[in-house]
C-alpha cells in the first residue's frame, strides 16, 4: 500500500470519504452487530445481509434493513463481509461476486481468505482489510463510550485510487481511528492471527490449568486456586493494563516488592526451547499451508474435535470448579 504514518488516526480520516454510499455488512454476528450499530450511529447508512439463521432476527429486531447476501450486496458500494472464513468461498462465489460491480470496496476483517485465495475479487473492485484486533462487545461498547480499538489495515486493490480513504472512511465510522490503524500486510495479518490462536492462546489456557492442578494435587481449595490463579479477575486487569503500559512496566508500577522478587526469580526459566521449537513449527504450518488443509479436512467433516474438546473441557477439574464458584455466586 501506498506510503503513510506509522498510524492513522481520527485526524487522517473521515466519514465524509464514504459519503454518499451505503455499506453492506455481511453477516450479524460477533462482528457484524458491532460493526452495524456503530456505522448506523455514526450516520452511514446500512443494510444487513444475512442467511435465515439465528442471527437474522437479532438484525430485524434491532431496526436494520435485513436482506438476502445477495440483495444486501447489490444495494450496496461497500461490502463488509464478517462471516466465518469457511462459509467464505461459497458464499462468495454464489451470493457476492454476482452483485459487486466495478468500483465497489470490498472489505474483510481477516485476511485468511486472501492469503490463502479462498476468494478471487474481480479486477475492478477496491478490496481491502480492515481487521480489528478485538472481538464484537468491545468494539461496539468502546464506540459508546468515546473510545475505539485498535485496527490493521491493508489495501489489497486500489481500483478506483480512492481504497485507502473509503477504507478509513469505514475505521473511522466503526471507532477504529480514534485508538489507531496500523498498516499491516494482509499475509502478517493472517499469521499473526492464527499464530495468537494456536499458540499463545492455548498457552495461556494450559498455564492457568497447570497452575490450578499442582495447586488443587498440593491440597488447595478447588474454588480458592480457580479464583485466585483466575476468575477474581486480578490477572485479566493486569493483562489490560499491561496492554498500555508495558508487560514488564506493569509489574514494576503494581506489584509488591515480594512480588517483583518472585516474579524475576522465575522469569525465563518456566518455558523451554521446546516450548519455542514448537512455536516455530505451528507458524510454519500455518505459512506452508498445512493448518488450512488439516482445517478443510475438519469442516468437512463437520469439526468432530470441536465436540471432543467440549466434552473434555466440560468434564475438567477446573470447569467444575467454576460451576462450583457460579452456584455460590447465584446464592448469595
């Protein structure tokens, strides 16, 4: 994409760069509701496209214009599309393509379809990624309360010369220029998303488990190690605020001497090499392709390790516990 800031901000953009058009957001789901609200409140007009699921009658009931996909993209000049990214090439190929015309914007919050061609945009259409690096409740609740989040922005085509400006048009209507928009490429995008998924989230998950199994093995209260290593939440508020200020500047400004001693006196030493050597081989299987053929295989077979991993998880120590701790929490 062409040369800019490091980032942009409310300043480098402006709603009146998608005057005139209306956006069609595809999908009203985790992303889509968010989205919508605050293009709508933001004075864009907005027509919903979506299929006769659960999801339809949230769009209907909340006010919205609610079509077929396919009449939604025809009514449109900007196609946000935010349904998960196996329906993307049906889809696509059935319901968008038919009815983008030349000079339309089309806009993915993900770059996995693009990176992996999954979708083959025709040659005359803006297409850009506009990717928030946050889920749909706090889009739409940081929007309200004059904040926004932070987005990745890539301009894949430049058809009409004017991609980037409707594209932060869109980010600025959605609340994203007012945290930030980074340039960031379509293909790092995508790997830095499935590399948080697959690594640093199931990290994170194993290490609070591990932590409350040693505990509760060692003769520590279930519900006491579940609230203290998690659920008081004290963990997850250090998380935000190390989100501003810094991973290590967080523990410096809030945590106690004693803390600062057990911190740095077992830092570096709980993960191996082995931990970093398989780090680099999920990346690798995302870059080579081999995540996206073991994920076709499982969606065809309609994710039978998804039901797997649900009965597991349900059955844990730690999620009894949990429901130990809401039952408590239901009767007081």
């Amino acid at each position: 994409m062409a040369k800019g800031p490091t980032m942009y901000f409310d300043k480098d953009a402006s709603v009146t760069d998608i005057a005139g058009e209306t956006v069609a957001v595809i999908g009203y789901g985790i992303q889509g509701r968010a989205f919508a609200a605050n293009l709508r409140d933001s004075g864009v007009p907005v027509v919903i496209g979506n299929r006769d699921d659960e999801y339809r009658p949230d769009a209907v009931a909340d006010g919205f214009d609610t079509r077929s996909i396919a009449e939604a993209a025809a009514a449109a000049s900007i196609v946000i599309l935010l349904i998960p990214d196996e329906a993307h090439p049906a889809v696509f190929s059935a319901d968008l393509a038919p009815n983008l015309r030349d000079g339309d914007l089309f806009l993915l919050a993900h770059g996995f379809s693009l990176r992996f061609d999954r979708v083959d945009p025709a040659p005359g259409l803006d297409v850009a990624l506009l990717a928030p690096k946050m889920f749909g409740r706090p889009i739409r609740r940081r929007y309200l309360d004059g904040s926004g989040v932070l987005a990745f922005v890539d301009v894949v085509r430049d058809a009409t010369g004017r991609a980037l400006a409707r594209t932060l048009g869109v980010a600025a209507a959605v609340g994203f220029t007012r945290y930030g928009v980074l340039p960031v490429s379509t293909a790092t995008e995508t790997e830095l998303d499935l590399f948080q998924e697959q690594f640093l989230t199931p990290l994170l998950l194993d290490s609070v488990r591990v932590a409350f199994e040693v505990l509760v093995e060692q003769g520590c209260d279930p519900v006491a190690a579940l609230l203290d290593m998690h659920a008081s939440g004290e963990m997850a508020e250090m998380m935000v605020e190390a989100a501003t200020i810094g991973l290590y500047e967080v523990i410096e400004q809030q945590g106690s001497p004693t803390c600062r001693f057990g911190v740095q006196r077992q830092l570096g030493t709980l993960l191996g090499e082995d931990v970093r050597e398989r780090g680099r081989a999920i990346l690798a299987g995302i870059r080579d392709g081999s995540f996206l053929t073991a994920l076709e295989r499982e969606a065809a077979a309609d994710y039978p390790s998804l039901e797997r991993y649900r009965e597991d998880y349900r059955s844990a120590p730690l999620t009894r516990a949990h429901e130990e701790y809401r039952a408590v929490l239901r009767s007081a």
